[in-house]
C-alpha cells in the first residue's frame, strides 16, 4: 500500500510506494526534493511536516538526533510515510531535467596532488555523457554491492570525462585501492548524477563558499561553471585545511583571484607545519568566513567539507545572521565499513 505526498509551497504531489522513503519517490517522479548524503546524516533534505505520520526503518537518522527539539521535522532521505503527508521543502527545480544514469566507465588518468589525495578522470563510453549540474556527485558501484560517494570536481561544459578528488582513508578498502592498486583504464561502474548541492544560477545574492579538505571539489565544479557562464556576482572562496600540503590545488584559486575580479580567494590553515613558512590566516576555517563577514545576511552560502565543519558553521552563521533558505551543504561521510574499521582500532 503506497501513500500520497503533497507539497504545500507548490501544490503538486507524488506517489510513495510501500518502504520507499520519500527522497526515493519524489526522484522517481521527476520532484526534486532537496539531498546530499542520501544516509540522514548531513541534513540537506530536512523539512517540515505539516501533517500525517513517517517511519525510520533504519532508526532515528543523525541529522534529526540533533534537532530533537524540532518535533515537526523530518529527514525524507530516510523518512518512509506511515499515512497520507503534507510537507514543507525548497524543491530544487533544476533537478528534473538530469536523469540519474547507471554507466561504465575506465580511469583514465590518476595523478597524485598530494600525498593523501588523488586526482581520478574517468573516461565514459564515447556515445554517452553524463549530464551534471556543477557541484552534484556520483556513486562508484562496487562488486560486493557497496557504494562509494565522490563529488564531481569539474563543470558540466567539460563533460567528455569526470573529475574526483579521492582522499586516502585510512581503513578505506576503495581509496586504498584507488592509490595501490589502480592503474589507468581500470573498469568501474558509476551512478549519477546525485545530491541537491549545486550553483543556483538564478540568485543575485553574493556567494560565499567553505571548503575543507577534499570539499574543494565541488565548489571547484561550481566556480568554473560560474566563471564560464560569466556569473556577475561577488564570490569569495575559503578553503580550510590542516598544513600547506593540503591545499593540493592552491595554485588554481590564487590563478582565479589574478583572471576575475568579483572572485576572492582566503586559505586558512588549522595546524600549518614550522617548513610551511605559512604567512596566511591560520585557526578553523569557520571562523576565517565570520572574521571577514559579522554580518552574514543577504548570502548565498555553500559549504562542503566534513560534516562536523558544516554541524559547527551551521549555527555560528545563523548568528550571524545568515538565512537556511540559503545555505546549501554537501557533508562527506565515511562509509559505514569504514567507520566500522575505524570504531575496531580505537
């Protein structure tokens, strides 16, 4: 027995077959409803149920853990309606016309950026590409049935391959074999594209972006689509890592800042190392964005990162005066093996 959703800002509704969560139904019908994870754990798809019941199979997701007191809110990535719903969500309009594909691909190209990350390009067959809004990921399809999430790292006009930053995890038995094992024109598998974090074109807001770590990616994918659409908006760039050595692109922001006036560009590291002579900012990255902006308000901001960075900004720039209807995030979550692992050595 399938359930009916409606959208109370728009009016339309889907369809929910029995034990899909709603993200999975909406998707399936061509809504977009906002996502990231897909795992309940980054908060991207969280919205407001007005009325009617969900069920989390898989038990209460992360993301709502913290929003206890928030009774009327749901994670739909995980939620699975018990009855008839009337929700409250920013659907992602954009989404609709990017049909989520299944395809083989071959690594063409790996090359090491710094020691713990690699640059993979991967080589679709040549009667397909994938269409991607800039900043959306892509699902490797492992042979045991596993998944493993990587953002798209390049723009949608440069679609005769895809671009990943792949960071080496330790206890990781994918990344592992990215940096041993794989050589160039591996065969894998892909889904894509995925996730609600991408560029709305559509805002004449000025743009923050916070990066850490390997979340350079996509606010990579989103800054070369801007600067090839010639977007006409302020957008300032700040990219949060521990020492030098992993800012591993560092040059090309600074090569943006030279080529596009509107763009500004503010690496801060948290622990920089004696022999990197470090003479930028230093501390968390979140603090680096409200240093430079104690008024948030009136941003588009998109953070990408891991997903305690996003947990703590999250609050610090409502503070400050930022709006939720126009923070977009992209969380990267270990796998669950791989937290496994993690959890065993500890």
């Amino acid at each position: 027995m399938g359930f009916r959703v409606r959208l109370e800002n728009s009016g339309r509704s889907f369809e929910v077959e029995a034990g899909e969560t709603l993200v999975e139904a909406a998707l399936r019908q061509g809504i977009g409803l906002p996502y990231g994870c897909r795992s309940g754990a980054c908060g991207a798809c969280i919205g407001t149920l007005l009325s009617g019941r969900v069920e989390y199979p898989g038990g209460l997701p992360p993301a709502l853990e913290k929003r206890r007191e928030a009774g009327d809110q749901a994670v739909f990535c995980q939620a699975v309606p018990a009855s008839d719903l009337v929700i409250q969500v920013r659907e992602v309009e954009q989404i609709e016309d990017v049909p989520v594909k299944t395809l083989p691909c071959r690594a063409q190209r790996l090359e090491r950026l710094s020691p713990d990350v690699m640059r993979v390009e991967l080589k679709l067959p040549d009667n397909e590409r994938l269409r991607f809004l800039a900043g959306q990921y892509i699902e490797f399809l492992l042979k045991d049935g596993r998944r493993r999430a990587f953002s798209i790292a390049n723009a949608p006009h440069r679609d005769d391959f895809i671009e990943l930053h792949i960071r080496h995890v330790s206890g990781g038995s994918f990344t592992g074999h990215v940096f041993d094992d794989m050589k160039a024109r591996t065969l894998l598998r892909i889904e894509g594209p995925l996730g609600a974090f991408f560029l709305r074109e559509d805002s004449d807001r000025p743009i923050l972006m916070m990066g850490g770590g390997t979340g350079f990616a996509p606010l990579k994918g989103m800054l070369e689509h801007a600067f090839h659409i010639g977007l006409q908006r302020p957008i300032h760039l700040f990219w949060g890592a521990r020492t030098r050595a992993d800012l591993y692109l560092h040059a090309l922001p600074l090569a943006w800042a030279r080529e596009h006036p509107g763009f500004t560009y503010t690496p801060v590291l948290s622990e920089p190392a004696p022999e990197d002579d470090w003479q930028g900012e230093t501390g968390l990255v979140t603090d680096a964005v409200v240093r430079h902006y104690p008024d948030l308000g009136g941003h588009d901001i998109y953070m990408s990162g891991p997903p305690v960075m996003i947990e703590e900004a999250t609050p610090l720039f409502v503070a400050h005066g930022a709006d939720m209807q126009h923070m977009y995030s992209d969380a990267f979550e270990f796998a669950q093996d791989v937290l496994d692992k993690i959890k065993a050595k500890a």
